[in-house]
C-alpha cells in the first residue's frame, strides 16, 4: 500500500514538515556534491577513514550507534574495522574500547537527533517522505509549528532509543525519520481515524479511511520482521505518537470547526473539526450527527463533541 495524499484540509502552512523534508533531502544530496573532506572530521587513523566509503564515513561520524550511546564513547579504530572496513560478521562492540576513535569529537547522544535527517538509501529517503508528506500536516496543523518539531525529534529519539535497548552492543548505525514520521502516524490514527486516504494498492487507485490504514501498516511491520531491527524503532515510534495523541486529544477535546464548513461526520473523536467529505458519506462514513451539537444559528458552524 502506498499513500499518495489525504482528503483532510488544514488550516496552518505545515513549514516544520516542508523543512523536515528539505534537511532530509539536503542531508542526503550534500555528501554526494560536496567533497567528503570538508564535511568530516580529522580522523587519527587516515587510512581507516581512507578505507570507509564516504556515505559509510558520514554515517559513521553522525549517526546514532547503539554501543556508542551505552557506552558513551565513538567507536574505535578495531571497532570500526570489524564493522565496515573488513567485517568480521559480529558487528558488535568491544566492552572496552582499543584503541583509539577513528572520530574522538563525536558527540554520542546529540547523533540521536542528527541520524533521524540521514538516510541509508533513495528508497529509503523517498519512502519516509512520502509518509511525513501525507501524514504530517495535519498533525503540525493539530498542534502547531514549534510542539510539532519538537514532537518529531522526540518521536524519532523513542524509537532510536527503543532499538538501542533492543540490541545495546551493536555498531551498526542507526539512520533515517522512520520512528518520528511512525510517530506522526499515530496521532494521526487517534485525531483522524475516519480521513480519507488515497491510496495506491496493486496499481489500484481507492481511499481508505485512516485508521484502516495505519493499522494494516502497523500489522506489516510484526510480518516483515526479522529479528531485532529497524520494525522495533517503525511501532516504539507508533505507539509514542497514540500516547501523545490521546493525551493531547484528554487535555483539548476540540477545535473550533473551520469558518463556512458544518461540522465533520466523519470525525468522531471531537479531535479534528475539519471537513467535511460528502462524497465518502456513502462510501466509507456514516454520518453521525448524534455525535455534535450544532447551534442552529446561520452561520454558526461550531462543532462540540457530545
């Protein structure tokens, strides 16, 4: 299934999730034009760094690794050889460091919040793009510009942090908005459930209200995985985002509906007052009018969750 746009209208101009979108694109564009040793720090083993592929130095440099940020300290000089240069197989950490680090200014636990802007490939990128694209303006629109950044961030750390716990001696990097843009996803699910999302299914066109979505991307991930990997960080970011999103939802139950429009039939948690979309009343919606109370003044188009 591949989400192309929601039929669900805001009200603000989502800029967090266009700059989001462009320091990803950025981050992924800037090391392939630019020349890698003005992006890289002095490594003190020249020919370690030599050896590593300039995507794999970046990553290595910036990303979150999951025995860097137990053992709060860059990996060393064997460490890194064993993983990228020469792989032994185990891709684990030493429990004491030999050596030297390859980047001794690294700083550990701010690479948390850097690799959420890196990606490991275009697919990769394109993918988490395409989901933030769908999903969070509306979200930002919910909550406003700074909360939403903020939200990201801590969305995509849970998940960082999540996988970490899953596998704490690896030194494989962890790279890509996959957590954040999953946890956007989940307040998604609790403020509009019902929205419309028009989606792409074996080359069909059709659209699929929300919840219906999300919970068969939710089921997908447990069916593809693997072992300990990047699924931990796609439902540890989910299940963050439906915690913050019912929370937000108990301490403000509504929003004004917006000016010209009747209240929304399709939503039914008094989260979203957005709307409407007659043409899925049939469809997909049944109208629910038990569900508000309208002043019948003209004009009056306020919406209130009964």
């Amino acid at each position: 299934m591949l989400p192309l746009f929601d039929e669900n209208p805001t009200n603000r101009t989502p800029f967090v999730t266009w700059a989001i979108i462009g320091l990803c694109l950025l981050a992924y564009a800037a090391p392939r034009l630019i020349e890698q040793n003005t992006l890289l720090q002095t490594s003190p083993d020249v020919a370690i760094a030599d050896d590593l592929a300039d995507d794999v130095r970046l990553l290595v440099e910036h990303a979150a690794i999951p025995c860097e940020i137990i053992q709060r300290r860059p990996l060393a000089v064997e460490e890194v050889r064993d993983t990228y240069v020469a792989p032994d197989g185990s891709y684990r950490c030493a429990t004491v460091a030999d050596g030297p680090a390859v980047f001794p200014d690294k700083y550990v636990s701010l690479a948390m919040v850097t690799s959420l802007f890196l990606h490991g490939g275009l697919f990769h990128l394109a993918s988490n793009m395409l989901f933030l694209w769908v999903f969070g303006n509306n979200v930002e629109d919910r909550v406003g510009h700074l909360p939403f950044a903020l939200f990201f961030v801590t969305a995509g750390v849970v998940g960082t942090i999540a996988y970490v716990a899953s596998q704490p001696d690896s030194a494989v990097a962890i790279v890509g908005a996959s957590g954040a843009v999953a946890g956007v996803m989940g307040s998604y699910a609790v403020w509009y459930p019902d929205a419309p999302i028009r989606t792409l299914v074996f080359l069909i066109l059709v659209d699929i209200r929300a919840q219906w979505f999300l919970i068969a991307w939710f089921l997908i991930q447990f069916l593809t995985a693997d072992g300990p990997g990047a699924w931990i960080t796609h439902v540890s970011g989910f299940c963050f985002g439906i915690i913050i999103g019912r929370i937000i939802r108990k301490v403000q139950p509504l929003l004004q509906v917006r000016p010209g429009q009747p209240a929304p039939a399709w939503d039914e948690t008094g989260g979203a007052g957005l709307g409407p979309y007659p043409h899925l009343d049939t469809v997909w919606v049944e109208p629910r009018p038990d569900r508000y109370i309208i002043d019948d003044e003209p004009g009056d188009t306020t919406g209130q969750a009964s």
